[in-house]
C-alpha cells in the first residue's frame, strides 16, 4: 500500500512539472538561422558579422599563435578588425592590416592604434609592409569569389608564418546553397589550394571543434606546418 502510494505520488508530480514546463523551451536552430543572426552581431555596437562559433575560436587561436601582424582581406565596417585589435591590445603586442576596396570603416576601427587601414583591395596591397613582422596570420574575409579568394590564398600564402593560419572565411555558402553565386566560393579556391600548397593543412581542430565543419568557415582553418 505504502508503495503504491509513493508511486501514485510520483506519477502526480511529474504531471505537474510536465504541466509547469512551457511549451517554448523546445530548442531550434540551424545553419539558416545562425546565418540570418551573425548579419546583426556587433563588437563594442560595430558590425561584425561572424557565426558566434567562430568568433569563440578567433580568440583562441590568437592566443594559440600570438602573431605581430594578423592581415584581414574585407574590413567592411571594421568590427572584425576592432576585435582583434582589441584581443592583441591585451597580448600586448601586434597589429592589424586591414584591406578594404572602400572606405566604409567606422572610426572606432580606423583610428585603433593597433590598425592600419588600406582601401585599394588585396590584389595592390605591397608586401614589404609585412616585412618587418615576424608571425603572421593571414584571414580571407573579402569578395568570397572563388577566382578572387584563390588569388588572395596565393599571394598571401607565403607570408603566414610556420604554425600559423590561413583562415578562408565562409565555405558555409555551399551549405546556403549559395556558391552558384561566387563560382563555388571559398570552398572551390581551398579545393585548387591544397594539392600545390602542401605547407598547408585544414587544421580539423579547429573546423570541428562544436562539431564536423560547425563553422562559417567549412575546412577554412588552414594551419602551415612547414
Ligand atoms: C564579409 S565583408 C568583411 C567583413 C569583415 N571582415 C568583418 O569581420 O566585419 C567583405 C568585404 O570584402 C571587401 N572586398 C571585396 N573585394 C575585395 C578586395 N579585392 N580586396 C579587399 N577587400 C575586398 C568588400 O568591400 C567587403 O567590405
């Protein structure tokens, strides 16, 4: 008897849990709806339109390498480059280049110390002004058209130092089933990267940390391992 009215017990507090529990703790997102959200993601109120993962792991990999120059291709509004202005102001060292073909930065971003601001787009971007840099981190983060981004991983490829990165940005368009649009994108000029460039890997760390490829940067973490 004691037993059956543990049990009976029981039973009724879990029907009013079940009935407490509203309805809209179900949990639903994807790719399109982090897609549509990264548009409106702002660093210190500047635009900078980044799927949250990655933005978690642009900080750590900055302090993985610790380089002195990080060369961004696409400032835009120039919250990518804030942020890692921001991030090597607390490493104490370091400087951002940021290439634009269009003078569109917020003043917070152009006038950081830690960045240089170019606005003739990557393909007249000199490479002596890296010359002095010892560590250096390259990210594609422009047109996102394959000819262009390949172009880009071409001319900068040997400037990323031994241990450092190569991040191409946004691959996530093939799953958008976008790349149509950007003559398959990032993906495609990653593809024609590798099997010339073989100081380069996709760091699997990296591209598979929350997960396989959860990133806007499919097989974009390209680390050079000698
Ligand atoms: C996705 S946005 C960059 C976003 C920025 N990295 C951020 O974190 O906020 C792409 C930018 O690439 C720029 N772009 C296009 N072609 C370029 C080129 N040839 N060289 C440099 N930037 C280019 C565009 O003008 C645009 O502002």
């Amino acid at each position: 008897m004691k037993k059956l009215l543990k049990q009976i017990k029981n039973k009724i507090r879990y029907w009013l849990i079940n009935l407490s529990t509203p309805s809209n703790e179900k949990i639903s997102f994807d790719t399109f709806s982090l897609y549509r959200a990264h548009g409106s993601i702002t660093y210190r109120g500047v635009l900078y339109s980044k799927c949250p993962f990655d933005y978690v792991l642009y900080q750590m990999i900055l302090r993985e390498v610790d380089p002195d120059l990080v060369i961004e291709i696409g400032t835009n509004i120039g919250g990518g480059a804030l942020y890692l202005a921001d991030l090597m102001d607390i490493s104490g060292h370091g400087m951002v280049h940021t290439i634009d073909v269009e003078k569109k930065s917020d003043a917070l971003a152009a006038n950081h110390p830690r960045i240089k601001l170019f606005t003739d787009g990557w393909e007249n971007y000199d490479l002596n002004e890296a010359k002095k840099y010892s560590k250096i981190l390259v990210i594609d983060d422009g047109s996102h058209f394959a000819e262009s981004t390949l172009g880009a991983m071409k001319k900068f490829a040997p400037l990323v130092s031994v241990n450092s990165y190569l991040i191409v940005e946004d691959g996530i368009i093939n799953a958008l089933q976008l790349s149509k649009l950007f003559n398959g994108g990032p993906i495609k000029a990653i593809n024609d990267f590798l099997p010339t460039n073989q100081d380069f890997i996709i760091d699997r760390k990296w591209c598979d940390f929350f997960g396989k490829n959860a990133t806007f940067n499919v097989n974009g973490y390209l680390k050079r391992v000698k």
